[in-house]
C-alpha cells in the first residue's frame, strides 16, 4: 500500500503545482516528474500506519457519492414535479417529427425531456438568451454518435456531411434548424464533455435509470454482477520510473493511468497501460441479459476487489437496490467487510489460492469439530465472525460427546466459507449465471464504440463511459437491435402462416 500512497502523494502534487499538464512538453513533463519523485521518496515514511479512505488511494476519490446527485425516488419526484409551476407543458404535447424516420432516433427522441436534460447538466453560470447551442443539444449530438456514427471523429462528425441542411432528421434529432447551416464546432463539443463534473453525470444517469426500471426490461428480482474491462490509454512509455521494495512506480504524461496485468487474451499483450472499467450490472435471471447500470474508472495497476465497495455504495447512494452480487475470482469478500459495510452478499467461484481450513474434506464437502471427530457437523448459519456449525449426532452416538464444545466457527475465506457460502444451493445458481457479466462490455464496446475512444485523461473515460451506458439501456429499452425468436418446430411456422 506504501507504493499506491506514494504514487498517490506525487499524482496529487502534480496535478496541484501545473495546472496547465497538458499544453507542457514532453522534456519538461520529464523533467518535472522525474524532480517531484525524488522529493517525495526521499521524504516518505514507510513507519506511519496508512489511515487514507480507499477511494483516495486507487484514485477513485472524484467518483464518490456527493451532495447533489440524486437517487432513483428523487429522480422520479423531481420529473414528476418540473413542470408543476408550468401552464403548459410543451414536451408532453410534442408530435413525432415526420424527418426522424429511424426507429431507434424516434423513441429516444420521444423519451427525453430536453428541459430535464437541461436543468440536469447545464452548469452554474447557464444563461440560455446567451448561447445559440443549448446543453440539452450537445447532450443529444452525443448520443447521436454513439448510437449510429461511433467510428468516426469528433471533428468530421461536426460537419456538413453530418449536418447539413440535407441531413434533416440529424439536425431534427439535436434541434438544429432545417432552414439554416447553424451548427455545433466540434471544440464546442469537446468543452461540453470536459464541463461535465461527476454530479451531472450521475444525475443525468439516474434520469435514464429512473425509465430503464420503469420500460420492464428488468423483473422484479434481478442478480447484480460487477466485472472489468481495460481501456488502453495512447500513452505508451512513462515519464519517469522507479522501484521501491521490488515494486516499480511509473508515471506517465497522464498521471491518472498506470500499466497493470490484462485478463488473458491471444491477440494482445499480458499487460495494459491505461485505466480499468468496473461496471455493475443487472442480470434478468429468467433471459438471461444483462445490463450496465453504473460504472467506476480506475488505473489499471489496481487490483479488482479495491473497486467492489465504492462501487457498491456509489450504486447504493443512486437508489439502486442490491442484495447479491456475482462475480469472478478478482472480486472476493474474503473477510467480510463488504458484507458488513453495506449489507451485500458476494458470491464468486472458489479460489484456487485458498487452502481448506482444519478438519474439513472436500468432495463432498464436509466439516468435523476435531482431529478425532468423523461425524460432519451441520451448517447453522453465519454470523460477523465466520460460519457456524453445529454437532449433528445423535446422543450416544459419539465417544467425545461428554468433551466436545458441539459447535464450531469457520472463518470467512474466498474458497467454499465465502459470506455466502458456496455450498449453498443459490451461490451455484448465481455463479452459473455470471458469465452474462460479459455481455454489456460486448454492446458497450463494440457496439458502442467505447473500444475505440481516445484515452487521454481519467476524466474523459468516466464522461464517455457514462454516454455509452445511457445509450447501450435506451436502445436496451427500444428494443430495436433484438435478434427475433427462433422458432422451435415446423408446427409454428405453420401456424403463423395460417394464422
């Protein structure tokens, strides 16, 4: 932890005494670096007990939950009281514009409320009689390329081969005029992501979570997932390297990212430099999908299991409801904590490091008080301290029972006595489904397009990868992108041609 602290302390100072980091060179970013980390380790005590919230020490500390972002119930009384002071309300009057032909375009278009979406991200010195693009359109042109032109750049999107007076259902769908050439530079675009703090954007997310819950995408009782997925920064070699305790600290021309071990992958290399993508999901247990709901951005050195409460309690304090979590071997509540800090069970596959505590077997599983004793014990319950166990002999039964304690604490562990134990019937039937983890990553980054955004700063992967996951649950919700159902039997398709 040292490491990660002095790691922190000299990201900190940094980003502190050079505000204008990016317009510097790369000799003097070097330069800089190389001085600031001298300074630091000379400095630092490696006796002082670390007492730095985990947030701040994988850098996750701007992604906290703060005054101002709104939960689920308060996202749905402030909708549905906006325009109670209104005499008319014109977005519920509004008509389906005859140029938005595309499905997908028509029913975001009908969905969003320009004026929430507005009041939600516009900043504090908003005037609307002062600017000729509004928020609420910017916010649109964003989910525009996105939805169907992610490939391309910011620069050739914003041009007439995308808005010109010709392509009338894009301008249509942002609010441009048809009859004028007005239309947003792509600098314009590029400050509207850059203003956006973590407060809008979970505000703006919880909008869109409020009618994700209400579309029926989801049934009443969903299993949550959390998982991980690199995104490769452009940055490739540090400004400055050095090993501490056989640990090596790198910085690089963005300090936010760091290099870190990628999941196994025949194409690439076993390691990534960039940030790691940690997104929760909801899982429809009787289909199977799995949606994205909300995501944390960390550097990519980090170890998976620091994001699991900050996620949790971020997507806690957003009004999402969560009982059990799955997820793989990366995520273990190996002592509890979790459960203890918010009340969430998570449930993973057994880990291979993990070494079978005293007097237990394996296949099948079962727990003895003693060295002497081969009556398996039966399962009570849990407790804060581990799980216990009870003597399940019949009187007379056993030689030790005038000197047997009859019961047993077994410790947690990220092998079979997890939180929830995986000799539970429930915590196989979640870790069989986890693999559907999987698939919003697939839609968010292929789909999407969020595999090919240009990684240059923490700050602009937490605002692209909160654009993408509203897109990925509204086309989730428009259902437009469904493969159609296979038909089982020849019977069906006869029926349905005579139908």
């Amino acid at each position: 932890m040292h490491t990660k602290n002095i790691r922190r302390i000299i990201t900190k100072q940094l980003k502190r005494n050079f505000p204008n980091w990016n317009k510097m060179t790369r000799k003097s970013k070097k330069e800089l670096t190389k001085q600031i980390m001298t300074e630091v380790v000379d400095k630092y005590d490696y006796s002082k007990i670390l007492d730095i919230p985990i947030e701040e020490l994988i850098g996750v500390e701007d992604q906290a939950p703060s005054a101002g972002i709104r939960s689920l119930p308060e996202m749905a009384f402030y909708i549905e009281n906006f325009h109670s002071d209104n005499l008319f309300h014109f977005d519920a009057l509004k008509k389906p514009y005859p140029e938005i032909v595309d499905p997908e375009l028509q029913f975001i278009d009908q969905l969003i409320d320009d004026q929430i979406i507005n009041s939600l991200i516009a900043p504090d010195s908003y005037s609307a009689v002062h600017r000729d693009i509004q928020p609420y359109q910017l916010f649109r042109m964003e989910l525009l390329k996105i939805i169907k032109y992610p490939e391309i750049s910011y620069r050739k999107f914003c041009s007439d081969e995308y808005f010109g007076r010709e392509r009338k259902q894009n301008r249509r769908f942002v609010r441009l005029p048809l009859n004028t050439k007005t239309q947003a530079d792509h600098t314009e675009l590029c400050h509207f992501r850059r203003g956006l703090n973590f407060k809008q954007l979970m505000n703006v997310l919880v909008y869109f979570l409020h009618h994700f819950y209400r579309s029926g995408c989801l049934e009443n009782a969903v299993i949550h997932g959390v998982d991980s997925s690199e995104l490769q920064s452009e940055v490739n070699y540090p400004l400055c390297t050095i090993q501490i305790k056989g640990k090596k600290i790198r910085i690089y021309s963005d300090p936010d990212c760091d290099c870190g071990k990628r999941r196994n992958k025949r194409d690439k290399s076993h390691y990534v430099i960039g940030y790691r993508l940690h997104t929760l999901t909801a899982i429809n247990p009787s289909t199977g999908h799995s949606f994205p709901l909300v995501s944390l951005v960390g550097a990519a050195n980090h170890h998976d299991s620091l994001f699991l409460k900050p996620l949790i309690k971020l997507a806690q304090a957003l009004g999402i409801d969560i009982k059990l979590v799955t997820a793989d071997q990366a995520y273990h509540d190996s002592d509890g904590s979790v459960l203890n800090e918010t009340g969430v069970y998570i449930v993973a596959p057994e880990s291979e490091k993990a070494n079978l505590p005293d007097n237990v077997l394996e296949s099948p599983l079962r727990v003895a008080c003693n060295d002497s004793c081969e009556i398996p014990m039966q399962f009570l319950g849990s407790t804060p301290e581990g799980h216990e166990f009870g003597c399940d002999a019949a009187p007379g039964e056993c030689t030790f029972e005038s000197n047997c304690p009859k019961s047993r604490i077994v410790s947690f562990d990220s092998g079979y006595f997890q939180p929830m134990p995986t000799f539970h019937g429930g915590s196989q039937d979640a870790i069989e489904i986890r693999k559907n983890c999987e698939r919003p990553f697939n839609l968010m980054k292929k789909r999407e397009g969020l595999e090919q955004t240009r990684v240059r700063s923490q700050q602009g992967v937490i605002v692209r990868s909160t654009l993408t996951t509203i897109v990925t649950l509204l086309l989730e919700m428009a259902g437009t992108r469904h493969k159609p159902k296979k038909k089982e039997d020849g019977q069906k398709e006869l029926f349905a041609a005579t139908g």
